[in-house]
C-alpha cells in the first residue's frame, strides 16, 4: 500500500495542524550550545516551511487557536485587573501604556519611510515585541473592520502581517535579551546586588530558587535547664515566634490540655508542642530545650493548603499584619500572583487573587482561610458551562459596532472574549467555586490556543515570506530592530527617571509589558533572582490588553 503523506496532509486539516506541532515542538527542544529556540518559535518555524512547500489550512481552524488563546489570557488577568488600578498599579499601567504608545508611534513611523502597507506594519510591530496579542488584535481587527474588502484582499492582508510577525520575531526577542544583559554593563550596576538590595529593603527572599519547607511538629519539656528560664513566664514574655521561629501548638500540664493564650505562664515540668520549619527547631536545640515524646501534642492533623485572597477587607493590607504565626499558628510557605510566584516579604501587598500557600494544625487553617478568602478549589472537575457561557458571551461583545460617521469601532472576537475572559478571572477571584477551571486545563487550552494559531500564521507567511525576505526583508529586519529598541530605552528611561524604580524590579516590567516569559526567565538567571517576578506581574495583566489595542490600531487607523 502506497502512502502519499503530502496529499493526506494537503487533505486534513488535523493532521496537518499535528503534524506542524509535533514537529515544531521538537524543534523548539533542540539545544545548540545554550540556546533553546523554545516551543512557541519551534511551532512558527515548523509551518512557515510547511507554508513555503504549499500547505494551508482552513480559517476556522486559526480562529479557534487565537479564540481560545486571547480568552484564556483574559482568564488569567482578571483576579488582578480591576484591584490594581487602584492601589500601586497606578504606575505599572503607565509602563505598559508607555511602552504600546511609543511601539505604535514608531511603527507607524518607521512603516511610512519605508512605504509598507498596514499589513506588514502591524506584523512587525507584534513580532518585534513577541506579542502574540498584538497579533491577535491586527489579524481579528482585518476580519472585524475591513468587510468592504473582498475575501481575496483580506486573506493578502492576513498573510502579510503572518510574513511581518515571522520576519521579525527573532529580531524581537534575541535583541530583547541581549538589550537586558547590556543595560545593566552600560549603566554600569550589579544586577544581583540590585536585587538583594531590594529583597534586603522589603524583607524578602530574593533567591528564585524555592526551598520547598514543610513545618513540623515537636514536643519539649519545660525543665529547670531550659535557658533564660521559660517557667515562670508568660508565652508573651516568651516571644518564642519571634526568638526561634516556632508557633506554640498546645501545652500540656500533667494530663490537661491548655490552649496556647499569650497570658498562659509555663510551669516546670509542662510540655509544648511546637510546630515550625527544621531550621528553627534546630535554633530551639541550642537554647538546651529537652524533646519529648507525647502522643496527646503530637497527634495533630497538619495541613498545607492553597488560600485565595478574596475578603475585601483584606485587600490592601500588609502580610505581617495578619499575624499569621501567633494568632492562627500558620506558616506562609508562598504567594503566587497572576500565575508568578513572587519573592515572600512579610511587608508583601495582598491584592485580591492572591494565593498563599498555608501550613498549620487543620482548624487553624481552615480559620484563617476563612479570614482572607478560601481555600482554593481543588477538582479535576472544570466548570465548562461558566466557560462555554463567558466565550459566547465575548463573541456577542464583539458583534457590538459603534458607528463614527463612517468609522465603525467595535471590540472584535479578540476585544470581546479578553474582556469576557477578564471578567471571568474577575468573578472567579471573587467565588473560587464560580467557574472553576484547574489551572492546568487553562494552561493547556492557551497553549494550545497559542500554537494552533502559531501554526496558521507560519502557513500563511510561508507561502510569501522568500519573496518578502528578497524584495524588503532588510528593511523590514531593520525596522523591527527599531520597533522594538526605541520603547524599551524610553520605557527603561521613562521607569528610571520619572518612577525612580529599582533597575531590576523595572527591568522585570519591561518584559511584562512586552509580555516576554523567555525574556524573564533569563532576567531571573541573570540576577539569580525571583525579584523581577515583581515587576513582570505589575506590568503584565494590562499589557495584555493594551497590545491587543495596539495591534487592531495600526490596522484601523
């Protein structure tokens, strides 16, 4: 039997998609010396070859890959997108805002000199700052706003920002990370003693590198030895969180059981269980404190659980002044925002959406998650009618158009479902039980989303991107070089001169709003840090939506 592997490609659509991904993918692990191409440029490079051997693909599939992309993103920005416009948002909003305003200018100035169409243009511009929203937007913003064109105008509209975006996005990203490495050398700092400086001002761990802790539980007696002599002192007086780090569980005077309030005064001859890290047991061991072996103290249910930061009146406040370790005997292992684990700081900020992973006893727990919010939801099971509802309701958004004289502004499928999307993460931070989707199944669904999409774009570019690179590829290279150096100078200078930021915490920001993961990555490798985490989740959340807006305008405008 005779197999023709390019006709069953030519004529299935799934396993033409499948086939560009699974191909992509292994080409974004191929490692040559210490580079990685990584997954999403693998999948683009795996179909613009398929495109320039003549394979194409239906639109409704590339609708679905950018659909569900753009709507997932929404998703995953909602729980901090409205709380951060008031509190210290302020000035993360204004970096992305920067950094899309300067983008858009100088595409359109750099596409006027060389006398590129609006297709091209709005393809540099979201390769030259990797932004696959900005893509998003431009391509959505041709199907929404230009149906006095012809189909066949449309789709060559289409494939040249595909060509623009596959010409430029290397351009984007590897001057993006030679940008981060440099700046530093210019201006002449240490960017890991700028990131301990800025851990060591805000409390906090500055290393990237999580030690997975889990507190346990002991028991000591309380004798004559006991240094600084503990019977005969209140556990105020004691202050043994703050001297060793440890939280008093329970104490057990002869066979009763005493509830650890501040003004119990210790007795030779009591015992107490302490629960903390090991590293604090062992600062217990130097004060000469004897262990024992009690089944009453020891016998606790010990748990470690995700909370959600959703009371309102928690919104705001400072961790240290929850009093976490003496008024609900509980450990903060954790916080993870906007899908970033950021650097644990007792002087840390909770927004709402905010997860912190908690230790203590079981009804300590489930009382402090009580205070803040609730313990997050843990199911396989997602909430597909929420989602199905909140996607459809995105679509009907985007079919709303208002009419400016003979301008027709309307949000499109991709400024429909991201603010559906948002509105979602919004509700959902709210209720962690109203519309649960694990956030592994969103995680798959936006990468997928993505790369589905990233392999409609490589087979449209595919099929002009040699005649593009021989007619104007030097220029267009050129010109995304600029797209993509000028706002992050301006925002750089913009962050340093006008917000007074840390060099790493808005080094940090400016990948985020760039919405740049490798670019973080590498920023974190570079400072042996998780302190541009920061920034990055700041910035982030809103440039999502403003490079949406940025793509569509250079296509409307």
């Amino acid at each position: 039997m005779d197999i023709d592997l390019a006709e069953l490609l030519e004529a299935s659509d799934v396993m033409l998609l499948f086939a560009a991904l699974g191909g992509g993918l292994l080409i974004g692990k191929l490692r040559i010396g210490g580079f990685q191409l990584g997954n999403t440029p693998g999948v683009l490079l795996a179909a613009i070859l398929l495109g320039v051997w003549g394979f194409d693909m239906h639109a409704q599939t590339e609708n679905l890959g950018f659909m569900l992309f753009i709507f997932c993103v929404g998703i995953e920005a909602g729980p901090n997108f409205f709380s951060n416009f008031i509190q210290d948002g302020a000035r993360y909003v204004s970096i992305a805002a920067v950094i899309v305003v300067v983008a858009v200018t100088v595409t359109n100035v750099v596409s006027g000199l060389l006398g590129l169409d609006s297709g091209l243009a709005a393809g540099m511009l979201a390769g030259s700052l990797t932004s696959t929203p900005t893509l998003v937007g431009a391509q959505d913003a041709v199907a929404q706003q230009m149906g006095h064109l012809g189909e066949e105008e449309r789709k060559l509209i289409i494939s040249q920002i595909s060509v623009g975006y596959a010409m430029t996005y290397l351009v984007g990203l590897l001057g993006l990370l030679l940008m981060l490495r440099y700046i530093p050398v210019v201006l002449r700092y240490d960017p890991k003693e700028q990131a301990q400086n800025l851990a060591r001002d805000r409390g906090m761990d500055s290393s990237r590198r999580r030690n997975v802790r889990t507190p346990i539980l002991r028991a000591y007696l309380v004798d004559e030895e006991t240094r600084e002599g503990a019977a005969g002192k209140s556990l105020r007086e004691i202050g043994m969180f703050q001297r060793s780090g440890l939280i008093v569980e329970r104490i057990k005077r002869g066979s009763e059981l005493l509830e650890p309030e501040p003004d119990l005064v210790l007795e030779v001859g009591d015992k107490a269980a302490l629960v903390g890290f090991p590293s604090s047991h062992a600062r217990n061991e130097i004060d000469r404190t004897r262990e024992v072996y009690d089944p009453d103290l020891l016998e606790f249910r010990m748990d470690t659980a995700n909370v959600v930061v959703t009371n309102p009146e928690m919104i705001g406040v400072p961790l240290s002044d929850l009093d976490l370790e003496t008024r609900y005997g509980c450990l903060v292992n954790g916080l993870t925002r906007a899908q970033v684990e950021l650097p644990l700081s007792r002087h840390m900020i909770l927004e709402r959406g905010d997860v912190l992973e908690v230790s203590g006893e079981h009804g300590r727990l489930l009382k402090f998650a009580k205070k803040i919010g609730s313990i997050e939801h843990e199911s396989d099971i997602s909430d597909l009618m929420t989602f199905s509802f909140f996607f459809l309701g995105g679509m009907l958004l985007g079919q709303f158009a208002l009419l400016l004289g003979d301008l027709r502004v309307t949000l499109g499928n991709a400024g429909g479902l991201l603010l559906a999307g948002i509105l979602m993460g919004f509700f959902r931070a709210r209720n962690p039980v109203f519309g649960y989707i694990p956030q592994g199944a969103i995680n798959v669904l936006k990468d997928l989303g993505l790369n589905i999409f990233m392999v409609s774009v490589g087979l449209a570019a595919g099929s002009d991107i040699v005649n593009a690179l021989v007619e104007s590829g030097l220029e267009v290279i050129l010109g995304g070089a600029c797209i993509m150096l000028c706002p992050l100078l301006i925002g750089y200078l913009y962050g340093a001169l006008v917000l007074k930021m840390n060099p790493v915490l808005l080094l940090g920001a400016l990948t985020g709003a760039m919405t740049s993961t490798p670019a973080l990555k590498a920023l974190n490798d570079m400072t042996d840090s998780a302190v541009p985490a920061l920034g990055y989740a700041g910035t982030y959340t809103f440039a999502n939506v403003f490079l949406t807006l940025g793509g569509a305008s250079i296509i409307m405008l």
